[in-house]
C-alpha cells in the first residue's frame, strides 16, 4: 500500500512539472471536414485525470469568442467533433489554423488550454470570377502581345491552393504565369501566332486552372478573342504595378494613387480613357473611385485593416480608336494599421445568482478580452470596479475569471453591479467596459399555487379574437426570481367536448386532435386568458385545459390548475335549404337528378323548386315537400314552415313543422295552370333567422300528369339503378295501360316479394355475424302516397311501409360508439339486418317505379303523417338530450315497430 501511494505522488509530481515546463497547455490537430464524434484527443488521459474524475469534476469546455466545434466526452473524457470544422470558414487563408480552447475542472476549479488545429484537406476547387471572359484584339497585333487574365482562386491553403494552369490547343495564344512572394501571381494570355482577322474572326479557348491537392481539383473558364482591324499602338503605362500605402484612416476624397498611359498613335487612336477592370477583394470597388480622364483614384468609402489589409485593383487604359486597344496594369494598396478600435470584453460563461454562503475563489464569470488592432494597439490591461467583493485573475493571454475575494450578506446587500474595464496600449488610449449584475440568492422552496384548483368558464360563441375570458393568479413567496411567476398553457392535459370535433379528441366527423394551446393563450406575465381566435358551439362544446405557474428559480417549481371552458351557443345560423331527394347533390349524378325529377315530380329550375298537380285532387295531397337543415342546436336549430304567399285561402298549405306541401282543397280550373307559392322557413331562436324557398305547382289535367310522370319514370329508371340513390315516387293519375302490362307488373311484383321473403327467411335463420348497432351514418327511408322520400341528419333509420293507414314503422339510433376493430371476415357471413332493409326499401321503390305508370288507380295509402311524426319525435328528444348533457350528441338506440 506505501508503494502505490509513493508512485501516485510521484507521477503526480511529474504532471506538475510537465504542465509547468509547457505552460499548461495542450495540442491537438484535426482534419476540416471530420465528421462528428470524431477522437481528436483523449483530453482526460493527457489531464492526468483519473478513471471517473471527468464526471465527477465536471470536465468541460469552453470557447471563447466563436461557437465550439469540437465537445469533450462525459463519459470518457475524449475530446469529440460536435459540428461541422470548415477551416476556410473558421481562419481563411491564415495559416495555421488553430482554435484556442478552455478546459474547466471544478474542486478545486482549474483552467487548462487546448490548442486545436484544424488542417487543410483538398475540398474546394479553383473558382474564376467569371465563367465567360470577352477579348478583343486587333489583327495587326504583334506576336509576343500580352493581355491580362483574371485568375483563379483556391479556399484552401498550402499545396492545395497551388494552382496551374493550362490552355486549350492553340497555334495563335500561350499562358505565361508570373508568380511573386510579394503579391498574387499575374496570368497573361500571350499573342504567338499574328491573327488574320479574314481567317479566323474569333478565337474560343478554354482556361483550366488545376490545384495542387490529391486527388487535383480544377476550375475552367471559357476565353471568346474577337479579332478586329484597326489601330496599331496600344497605350502603355509607365509601370506594370504600382504600390502605394493607406492608413485605414484616410478620410473620404484622400487621393490614393495616379496611374499614367501614354498612346503613340495620334488623333483619337491616341486618346485614353482609364477603367478598373477587376478588384480583389471584390468588395473593394464601392471604395474607389477611378478618374476616366486624368487616372487619379480616390477615396470614396472606407477602409479597415482588421477586414481587408491588401487591396490589388487591375487598370485598363484604352484608346479611342477602332477598333479601340487598351494596355493594363496593377495598383497594389497596402493599408496601415492605426488605433481605431477599442477593447471588446466578452463574458464566455456567467454562473449567477451567486449563494451568500459561496466560498472565497468561487468562479463567478469567464471574460475574454480581445482588441482586433495589432502590435501595441492590441496589447490589452483589466481590472475590475469596484475592487471588492470580486477581483480579476488572468488564466490566459486574453482571459481573465472574476472570482469572489469577501464574503457575501445578501440581506445586506442582495445584489451587486460589477464593471470590468478594459485599455489598450495605442496612443491615445482606447477604453472598453463591461457591466455585471450579480445577484445574490436564496433557496427556491416555494412552488407556486393557484387560489383554485379548478376554474370555470363561461363563453358565447363568435366571439372576438383576443378577447378576454378570464384572469388567473398563481402565488409564489419567494424572492426575486424565486418569486417571479411564469403562465402557459400546458397542452398535456386536455379533455375537449364537442360534436364537431376539437383539441384532445377525436371527432365523429373526423377532425383530427388540435391542442387546446390553438383556441386559447395566457399572458405570462398577468395570467390573462384570451381567446385565440372566435369560438364556435357547432365544433366545440367543453374545452378542459391546465395552465402552468412556473416560478424562475433553480431548479425551476411549477404548479397547475385546471380550466373548464363551457362554449354557450348563440343563434348564427339561418336554416339552409335541401336539395330535393334524389337530385344531383344527393344520387351523385346527373342521371340520378333527372330520374329524381321525373318520378317525384317536384324539382328546381333556376332556384325555383317545381311540382306537378292534378286537377281534381283532393285536399290533404301532398304534392311537395320543403327541407332546410339549421346548424344551431336546441331551440335555435327548431324549424317552422309558413306559407308568405300567396297569403288567404288559396289551394295550398305547409305543414308547420313537417315542410309538406299539400292541398288546401280540391282542385279545379280556376286555380289557373301555374301556382307559385314563397315558402319561409324560420327557426325559433332569439333573433329568429330564416330562408325562403319558391315553389311553382303546375296544373294538369289527369292524363297529361299521368302521362309526364310515366314518361319520366321510364327514361330515368336506368339511372335510378346505377347511382343507387333514393328517389321519392310522385304521385300523378294512372294513364291507360293494357291487362297485359297489369299481368306483367303483377307477376313481377310478386316474383320480388317472394325473393324479399327468401332472404328474409335466410338472414332469420343464418348465424348472426355483424351487430345491428354498428356507428355510422344511417338513412330515414319513407314511402307515402305521392311517393316522396327524405332523410333525417341524426343517425337515424326509418323504414315506413303502409298498407292503407300509417301501420308500422321501425327507427333505429346508431349509438355514437367509437368503431370497433376490423374482424375478420368469415366465409360464411350473413348480410346483416341493415343491408336487408337497404335491399327491401330497393325492391320497393322499384315496385313503385313500375306499378305507379301502369297502375294509377289503385289507392296507396299515405305514411308521411307517422314518418313526420317519427321525424319530429328524433329532433325533439336529441334537443332535450343536448341541454341535459351540454350539446353532445343522443348516445341512444330505439326501436319501435
């Protein structure tokens, strides 16, 4: 046991005197482009930390000035790639790139600096400013002409930045590359061949510039020469470069430079004009300003050195001739450094509020001091005001911690603001300072409460958006930020009612679930509940929701409270008219809304609904019916039916509730050959809304009714059958049909009625393989006298079937259950009892479609008195089940036969 303990020591004393021989510093090299969770060291290893002191001495790093790239392990201790490492983006052409980062450890608390460079890999391609370069030159151009190529550039660095380049074959043009340590290199394109401007009027080659990575990258550009004629003397400058020197803090209108061309040729071929041909960086153009005449340029923007510290702008002189030469050269501006920015200090990490029971040394911030001047300008000095209770202590070149040197009394004094100032070397001096609150805390043991637990909250629909709904206190004793109370709406606890459907639910209609967060909002501040947008009855009934009280402390204390949110209905909505059964809205087709027209013999044309009537018929004949549908519920969706006009006694009357329209009296002559009737259908909410509906009845004699209707029935029989959808059969008088037509519809009648008892019979006696209750939307079928067929919109089923008086009828509720799951389907399987009704009400209506033609005398009696009845019971009793249980929807089935 000595022996471990003496090498322990031992090899702890030889860290030390490492750390101390490097100056406590580590370094590491990375490729750019490495991808996450890369090894770039093992951090912990090279600390002489020990298996398990990475967590338990909360090993991290931090950053200064940039976002890290790179993340230490928790569990290992490794020192990882997190993100993306582009060495272009992170230093640009500086080389090397190396990233300057900080190690913390606590207890004790110790500062370790990492060293990261990123390496250069061969990842972007040589780029020319353009992709298309125009030339012109003129025919009589000597060989050995020389004409300035805007080169290429290479992101990378080193090896990989190392361009060449090659040109296309060509007997007239060579490259010639000049390359200089002091500047960038200059490409020439260079005349070898004279140009006969008869021959060969444009010369097309292709520059290629090739990097020197592995594997080469290269980047091409296409050279178009146009050869002209004219003019023999280009100007030349009395220099190819000229280098001059600017401090950054030239003012605007500071003469930089004057370049000089001179032309041989006389006249306007000798004449030049001065032109900036290329700038790099491109940027650099807003800032000059080159006279055309004289070849003076001038400052017109500004300059920085910290941004930009070389500026090479190429110039080209050309003549006035034609065709015009130009003759070119390169302005090289360096620019100079003076003290014009001031010390900028960051604060890299802020562990604040501080306990009062902190011990002296406790790290209260990282600073990181920096000044993008350079030399003395850059040279930086700290300290910290007031001088207690904090004091600085440098860690680094350009880091400092603000650590605690007296013992804090927060009821003293609860909180305290601390300025680090920052100066620089440069003459005058430039200063900088950074302001620090450091507040002084307690414990947070305080979570906040609600005055209730459950708050209840009554709203009217339509109402405005941002409107407010209710106020919500939560109370915190606590101090400071402690005490200080957040609210939100927490959307993990809804509980939503409704018909159509809402937050936290599934509807039957099949809206999907909306969190309760997009119908309302809470201030976090006041508590203040506002609507987010106009609520309404018909989609949401109960709305349940919890807002949260977060207080600010660490670790942050909640508390919740629970809103019931009851939407009150309001009358907003006018009844709406119902096509007639059977029309295109409802058999899904132009077919069926004819065949609909022709059997019932009411219909629209033009928004006027239109029926035929017999003269002679008796009084009580229904010969249409009117159906409107209100999306309110309760009283404000009850609908009444009134007959505005023509208002006394005419031949005609509405039933108050049903919507039947039907004879007043007999009908004779002198009712005249068309009846327009103005329908209104009213509900009986506060106001009342309403919707009108014209009716015209048209007056025929029997036969001409009968024979219409005959003619109607059987052009639109085909179409009847292939949509499938129910037709109501019109009433009109029998026209002359033969015995033998009678004998034909006899036997078909019965052979129907034996086929209806056959599959009766054997869906009596068949296992029962599907539930009668099954969900989902159902249809109220109805046979009367005239022949008129409706549904009812409450999931309902009705199948009417009279034999004189109003006998029977059968109304079955689909329970508004969710739906069970798919079974399996047996070979065997029976048709359930719904689709034999479905198949007896077919049978039926096509019984009625062939005998109504050929039978017009027989009598058949009427059933809409009980289907109406039967209607208006299944309205009133959803009404009375809304208000009992706040508008959901009757969960009930009824049979009665």
């Amino acid at each position: 046991m000595g022996e471990r303990c003496c090498a322990a020591v031992v090899r702890v004393l030889v860290l030390q005197a490492a750390w101390a021989l490097s100056g406590g510093q580590v370094r590491y090299s990375v490729p750019e482009e490495a991808k996450a969770g890369t090894v770039v060291g093992r951090l912990a290893q090279d600390l002489g930390l020990e298996a398990g002191e990475t967590e338990a001495r909360r090993l991290r790093l931090v950053a200064p000035g940039r976002r890290a790239s790179v993340e230490v392990s928790g569990a290992s201790g490794a020192l990882l790639v997190s993100s993306r490492l582009d060495r272009e983006e992170l230093c640009g052409k500086s080389a090397p790139c190396a990233l300057r980062l900080e190690v913390l450890l606590e207890r004790p608390l110790r500062v370790f600096h990492v060293q990261l460079e990123v390496t250069d890999i061969n990842d972007n391609a040589p780029v020319f400013p353009a992709a298309r370069k125009n030339l012109s030159l003129s025919e009589n151009s000597p060989p050995g002409f020389r004409f300035p190529l805007e080169g290429a550039s290479d992101a990378d660095i080193g090896v990989n930045a190392q361009l060449t380049y090659t040109l296309s074959p060509s007997e007239h043009f060579s490259l010639d590359l000049h390359r200089s340590e002091e500047y960038r290199e200059s490409l020439f394109l260079v005349l070898t061949k004279s140009l006969d401007r008869e021959t060969i009027p444009m010369h097309q080659l292709v520059l290629t510039a090739s990097d020197g990575g592995r594997p080469s990258l290269s980047g091409t550009m296409e050279v178009v020469i146009s050869v002209l004629d004219a003019n023999d003397n280009a100007p030349q400058f009395n220099q190819s470069v000229y280098k001059v020197q600017l401090p950054e803090s030239a003012e605007v209108g500071t003469l930089v430079a004057r370049v000089n061309a001179t032309d041989l040729d006389l006249g306007s071929n000798g004449e030049v004009t001065f032109s900036v041909s290329n700038t790099f960086p491109e940027k650099g153009m807003k800032n000059f300003l080159l006279n055309a005449m004289t070849g003076e340029i001038n400052l017109v923007g500004t300059v920085d050195y910290e941004e930009v510290r070389l500026y090479e702008i190429q110039i080209e002189a050309r003549d006035k001739g034609t065709p015009s030469l130009s003759g070119h050269c390169k302005l090289v501006l360096e620019v100079v450094d003076v003290n014009d920015n001031a010390p900028e200090v960051w604060v890299t990490s802020l562990s604040v509020p501080v306990p009062e029971d902190a011990s002296l040394g406790t790290v209260v911030a990282l600073l990181s001091v920096s000044d993008r001047d350079s030399g003395e300008n850059g040279r930086v000095r700290c300290w910290v005001w007031p001088a207690s209770p904090f004091g600085l202590e440098a860690t680094f070149a350009g880091s400092y911690s603000l650590v605690l040197r007296e013992a804090l009394d927060r009821e003293r004094v609860s909180e305290y603001e601390v300025e680090v100032r920052a100066e620089d070397g440069g003459a005058p001096a430039l200063r900088a300072s950074r302001g620090l609150r450091v507040p002084v805390s307690d414990v947070n043991d305080n979570a906040p409460s609600f005055a209730q637990a459950v708050y209840t909250v009554l709203a009217r629909e339509n109402n405005a958006a941002g409107a407010e709904l209710a106020r919500l206190w939560a109370r915190d004793p606590d101090e400071a930020a402690n005490g200080r109370v957040s609210y939100s709406v927490w959307d993990g606890g809804v509980g939503v009612g409704g018909g159509g459907g809402a937050a936290g639910s599934s509807s039957s209609s099949g809206v999907g679930w909306r969190p309760a967060s997009s119908y309302v909002s809470v201030d976090a501040e006041s508590g203040r509940l506002w609507a987010l947008q106009p609520l309404d009855y018909e989609e949401l009934q109960v709305l349940q929701f919890e807002v949260r009280a977060v207080d600010a402390g660490e670790p942050p204390l909640s508390g919740n409270a629970t809103v019931q949110l009851f939407v009150l209905d309001e009358n907003d909505n006018a009844p709406a008219l119902l096509p007639p059964a059977g029309s295109a809205a409802e058999a899904g087709g132009v077919a069926a809304a004819e065949a609909a027209v022709a059997l019932v013999g009411a219909g629209s044309e033009s928004g006027t609904l239109w029926a035929w009537a017999a003269w002679g018929a008796p009084a009580g004949q229904v010969v249409a019916k009117i159906r409107a549908v209100d999306a309110d519920s309760g009283y404000n969706a009850w609908l009444r039916y009134e007959l505005w006009e023509p208002r006394g006694k005419g031949p005609f009357r509405v039933g108050l509730y049903s919507g039947e329209v039907s004879t007043a009296r007999a009908l004779d002559e002198a009712d005249g050959p068309r009846q327009r009737l103005l329908i209104v259908v009213r509900d009986h909410g506060e106001p009342a809304r309403s919707a009108t509906a014209t009716l015209s009845v048209s007056l025929l004699e029997a036969a001409e009714a009968a024979l219409a209707a005959g003619s109607s029935s059987s052009s639109s029989l085909a179409a009847v059958s292939r949509s499938a959808a129910g037709v109501e059969l019109g009433a009109g008088a029998a026209s002359a049909a033969t015995n033998v037509w009678l004998v034909v519809a006899i036997c078909a009648v019965s052979s129907l009625f034996l086929l209806a008892v056959v599959l009766y019979g054997a869906s009596r006696w068949a296992p029962r393989a599907a539930v009668l209750s099954a969900p989902g939307p159902t249809t109220l079928v109805c046979a009367s006298e005239v022949g008129s067929w409706s549904y009812s919109q409450r999931h309902s089923r009705s199948l009417c079937v009279a034999d004189g008086a109003a006998k029977s009828d059968l109304m079955v509720f689909s329970p508004n259950f969710p739906p069970p799951p798919p079974a399996p389907a047996a070979k065997d399987t029976q048709p359930e009892l719904s689709a034999l009704l479905d198949t007896v009400s077919g049978i039926a209506v096509f019984a009625f479609t062939v005998l109504f033609p050929l039978l017009p005398h027989l009598p058949i009696p009427s059933c809409h008195g009980a289907c109406e009845a039967a209607e208006q019971r299944t309205v009133s009793l959803q009404a009375q089940e809304r208000v009992r249980v706040g508008g959901s929807a009757p969960v009930r089935r009824r049979a009665r036969l």
